[in-house]
C-alpha cells in the first residue's frame, strides 16, 4: 500500500510538472516575451506593495500635494494613476488614523452608449459606474476587509448627485472622472468640504462624455490654479503607468 501511494504521488508530481506552464514566457529563461516594459528595457514592478511609490515626477507631485493640502485637483490622461494614487492615499490617511471615513463619489455617466434601465435596487444600479472605485480598493484592502468597511459605514461610495447638502467633515474625499461633472456640480462638490478633511478632484478634461462645452473640470482648474493653497496637478503622457503603447497612442489619438 505504501509503495502504491509512493508511485501515485510521484505520477501526479511528473504530471504537475510536464502540464503547468507560464502564462508568460520569462524573458531572463527565454530571451524575449510579452511584458508591458518600461522603456529602459526592465520590468516594472506590479505585485501589492502596502506603501505606494511614485513611479514619474508628476505622480511625486501629486502625492506630495495631497500630503500637504486639503484641496488636490489632478488632471492628466488616461494611465497616469490618478484614480489609484487617490484612493491609495485615502487608505493610508485612514489607516493612519488621519480621518475617520473615505467618502467616494463618481458621476454616473455612460461613456458614449446608453445602457437603458439596470435591474435591482440604488446600489446595483449605480455599480457598473463605480466598478473602477470597487477595483482599486479591493486591491488596497482585500474583499473582506472592504465588504466590513462598506456594510460599517467607513467607506462610502456615492453617486455625484446624493452629495448635495452635505457637509464632510474628517473625511478623505476622492471625486473620480471629474470631467463628467459640469461646472455647478464641481462647485457644489468643493463647497462639501469639512474640517480636518482632504478632498482630491481627479479627471482628464480631454476624455468627458458630456456634449461640448459641459463638463466645468477645465474651467474650475484655471480659475483654482492661481490659488496659492489648492495646487492642480497636470500629468502628462510622460507619467502614464499603463502599457508603453497607451502614451503612444494618446500622443496621436
């Protein structure tokens, strides 16, 4: 029996072996293979780390920006971290005892296609439009960890229209997709600010699905600019994280 279960365990460890491949291919073992490299040749690294780095001088600027004021408005194409950056560092001011809650807010907008009436109640309604917010927490803080924090109230993900009348005080504040937003919305959206709270406005004026001449977030970048303590970070293709050919499409696109 024994020298059976001997020759099963070694049949099933050949197999493993002679059937399990990488996905791919390594470069060091092979020479070559698919990688969204960086342009000096080398590996990006992707794998959780718990304190985020900037990876371009932009994204710097916007981390110490957030770090330092109150008011962040970070705008820039797409790939350049800015939803993720955000939420990140919302994480970490709540994990550090910072604030109190994470409010995320997203206006529910369809990228150029109507998608009709959605079934179930409010919040499977409005998840297709918050799916990118629910992606880059989870990734932060794990499924458990976020389902717990949702269902306590601590994170808050809300549509652009339920913040009217609002006022967020100890709150980390990311407002996502801020080119879908018009000028009044964007205006009500800053005047929600509360003490000892942090609020960023992220979005990329070039890509909003509004008709022309709606969305406000170009608008309200230039008058805020001015102002000594509201700094507007603009990234540019240069500080794209994504795959090489996304800077090199947008410099055409």
């Amino acid at each position: 029996m024994a020298k059976r279960s001997m020759r099963s365990k070694s049949r099933d460890s050949s197999f493993s072996q002679q059937n399990v491949h990488s996905l791919f291919p390594s470069r060091t073992a092979h020479g070559a293979g698919w990688t969204p490299h960086d342009p000096d040749g080398q590996y990006r690294d992707r794998k959780y780390v718990k304190n985020i780095r900037a990876m371009s001088p932009g994204q710097q600027q916007f981390m110490d920006a957030v770090d330092n004021q109150s008011v962040v408005l970070a705008l820039g194409p797409a790939g350049t971290g800015k939803t993720y950056l955000a939420i990140a560092k919302a994480v970490e001011a709540l994990e550090a005892g910072k604030v109190s809650r994470i409010v995320l807010s997203r206006p529910a907008v369809e990228a150029g296609e109507s998608l009709g009436f959605l079934p179930g109640d409010l919040q499977e309604k409005l998840a297709p439009y918050l799916r990118p917010l629910y992606d880059a927490l989870t990734e932060r803080l794990g499924t458990k960890r976020l389902k717990a924090m949702l269902a306590d109230g601590i994170i808050e993900i809300a549509p652009v229209a339920y913040m009217r009348g609002r006022t967020l005080s100890e709150c980390f504040v990311v407002i996502d997709e801020a080119q879908n937003c018009t000028y009044t919305q964007i205006k009500m959206l800053l005047t929600r600010l509360g003490w000892r709270s942090t609020m960023v406005l992220t979005g990329d004026p070039d890509q909003t699905d509004l008709l022309p001449g709606i969305s406000g977030l170009a608008d309200i970048a230039a008058k805020l600019e001015p102002l000594p303590d509201i700094p507007v970070v603009r990234l540019v293709e240069g500080d794209i994280v994504r795959h090489p050919l996304v800077a090199s499409m947008l410099t055409v696109l």
